[in-house]
C-alpha cells in the first residue's frame, strides 16, 4: 500500500459537486492499494499514520501526532499512487489491486486508523470521480510504502 499523507488546515472531498466528507486541522491521506497488499500492510500503516510525529510542540518543533493534537483524519482512494511510469509517457496502473482487494484494504486501514487514533476517520467515495480541495500546512508531505517499511 501507497500513502500520501499531507498535514492540513482544512480538507474536502466533493462529488457531482456536493461535499461528502470534510476536516479541519489534521491529516488528508491518500491510500493506493497494490496487488499482493495484505491486511497486515493496512495494520503497519495505520499504526504508523496515527503516530506519525509531523504536528508542531510548544516550541515549534514537529514533535506531536494527529492523535496527541486531536486533529481530524480524511482518507481517500487513489489507485493512480500506484503508477508504473517506467515505460513511455502514459502511465500504467497494472499493479493496482482489483476492486474487490482494494476496497477491503481500504476499509480496513481506515478502521484500523480509526482503532489506533481513537479518531473518526472521514472518507472519500471509493471508485468515484472526486475532487480534492486541501491547504496544506506548511506545506508538510509524507510519502509511506508498506513494502519498503522505512
């Protein structure tokens, strides 16, 4: 599994032009799921995410998590993070998990999340065509890769 995760001041998902999900202070997460991604990979990151210090202390320092400042989480589907672009200028997305694995694995890193982070975690419409409206803040982006678990 793929994440994107960018701190933000406010978040939204829209489709067909009406808002379905939105967050203020908090995470946007942007979940790609890949063939042979497994439930331990959705377990891994979410315990990560919830951990993830990158929210500022008292004096400045990126020392705090979304769970220690009580922000907000919003996950979205997004097949595309898995892209090959090796091969020409048109991206390949074969190494995206079918529907049926994904959206199970996306489900269960968001319930994981919710778990771990004792926050409700927000959602996008999986499959559908969504537009994305975040502020980044500061700006602050985490790129995370199950298989590389670093």
């Amino acid at each position: 599994m793929r994440l994107v995760i960018q701190r933000v001041t406010r978040s939204s998902v829209s489709v067909k032009g009406e808002i379905v999900a939105e967050i203020g202070r908090g995470l946007m997460i942007l979940v790609g799921v890949e063939n042979g991604d497994t439930p331990d990979d959705a377990k891994w990151l979410s315990a990560k995410v919830s951990a993830l210090r990158i929210f500022n202390d008292a004096s400045g320092v990126m020392n705090r998590s979304v769970t220690d400042t009580h922000g907000e989480l919003l996950a979205v589907s997004q097949f595309t993070l898995t892209a090959s672009t090796r091969k020409g200028n048109r991206p390949s997305y074969i190494r995206a998990a079918g529907h049926e694995t994904a959206i199970a694995l996306y489900d269960s890193f968001c319930s994981e999340l919710e778990n771990k982070s004792g926050i409700n975690v927000k959602r996008g419409v999986f499959g559908a065509d969504m537009q994305v409206e975040l502020i980044n803040d500061g700006p602050v982006t985490i790129i995370m890769d199950s298989r590389l678990r670093e």
